[in-house]
C-alpha cells in the first residue's frame, strides 16, 4: 500500500545524513550487501495511522535500493537502518513469496496479513541478531 510522503527533507532531528551515510557502509559490509547501490533518502512520513521510521525501495535486478528514513526519528536510528537494510537482504525470498500469495488472496486480508507481519517479526529478529541486541518483544 502506497502512502504519501515528503521526499529529500533537508531538516533532520538525531543523527546527521553523513553520520547515516557512515553507518550505511559499514553495515554494507557486514551484512554481505557490497554488491548493491543503496542510498539513503531522508524523508517525512505523513501518514497518520501509523508512526513510521523507515522505508526501503528495491530494484533487485540492478541492484539498486533508496533506504527512507524519518527525519524525525524516536527509535534508534542504527537499529531502523538495520532494520530496513535487513529488508534488501531477505527481498529476493520476500518478493517472489508475496507475489505467489497475491495470486491467491487480496492484499490485507488474513493470509497476505500474516505473512507481512511474521516477515517483520523475521527482520527484527535478524536485526537483534546482527547488532547483538535483545530481541523485541510481540504482544
Ligand atoms: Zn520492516
């Protein structure tokens, strides 16, 4: 589902573009992901229904990706932009499995609803892992 947001933000709260372009690299390598172009795009998220941290849109073709982030952000900026790097590592897994699940069911309802919310429960548990932290925990 598409919402609308405010693109290339040049005010920001929290860390600077440059400290996230740093991070950016450095967790490039880390996670295996040299061989991709990601950018980091920084953003206003205006829905109102949710509170939204990060984005991220891929090409996995050229291997492309912008990673969109809150410039106003109220959760650990490292931990969003594993999070969403973390996202370009499982797309190719993530892709191919919503498109076959959309060919049977509508987007949103109950099948398509759990496979979103247990990929996110995935990333977070791979973005703990990899930044060696306590895992979040689900109600
Ligand atoms: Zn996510």
């Amino acid at each position: 589902m598409e919402h609308e947001i405010k693109k290339d933000v040049e005010k920001k709260s929290g860390l600077s573009k440059g400290e996230l372009q740093k991070l950016l690299e450095r967790w490039q390598k880390k996670l295996f992901l040299t061989e991709w172009d990601l950018k980091i795009q920084i953003v206003d998220f205006l829905r109102k229904d949710f509170r939204q941290s990060g984005n991220f849109v891929a090409d996995l073709d050229k291997k492309t990706g912008v990673i969109q982030l809150s410039c106003n952000p109220f959760r650990d900026e490292e931990y969003i932009l594993v999070h969403e790097m973390m996202h370009v590592v499982v797309w190719s897994l993530d892709s191919y499995a919503e498109n076959a699940i959309l060919k049977n069911h509508k987007e949103g309802d109950k099948v398509h609803g759990w496979y979103l919310e247990h990929l996110e429960r995935m990333v977070d548990k791979l973005t703990a892992i990899a930044l060696g932290r306590e895992e979040k925990k689900y109600a």
